[in-house]
C-alpha cells in the first residue's frame, strides 16, 4: 500500500512519549489506591463498631468485684453512689 522508505517509523518514534510501551504506573497505584481504601474502612469499622461496648461506672464496677478487687460491702456503697448520681 503505502512506499516503506523509512518516513512512516521514523515519523512514529518522532511522536512517541515513552508510555505506549507497557503498562506505565497505574498497573501500581490502582491495586495501591484500593487497599489503602480497605485498610482505612477496617481500621475505622474496628474504631466505631456496634460491638464496641464502653464502660459504663456500673461495668467497671462489676467487673471489680468479680475479679474480688473490692469487697460486697464496698461493691454495695459504690453502687448506691451511683445510682444516686444517676437521678
């Protein structure tokens, strides 16, 4: 069809600017961008999810005398104390 005399490839790699021969860098950062984005939502899903229960001064409290740190006596004055603050 058209003479090969050389002006065609030299007129090609006149204009070529160096990515046309692979992937270049987004083979990297689209795999790079999408893990980022999933580590971000499981780090922030740990942070605020439903099962995280804070501790309330009556949990504290209970979990005290169940470990045996406070006695029955001083479980039952500490708890008045607060269900006295809670009104």
């Amino acid at each position: 069809m058209w003479p090969d005399d050389g002006r065609m490839v030299t007129s090609l790699l006149a204009h070529h600017d160096g990515w046309g021969g692979g992937p270049g860098p987004w083979f990297l950062i689209f795999p790079l961008f999408w893990l980022t984005v999933l580590v971000l939502a499981a780090v922030w899903f740990r942070r605020s999810g439903p099962w995280r229960q804070l501790s309330t001064g009556r949990s504290v409290l209970d979990e005290r005398y169940a470990r045996g740190d406070i006695s029955a006596d001083e479980y039952r004055e500490r708890l008045s104390v607060l269900k006295q603050a809670q009104r």
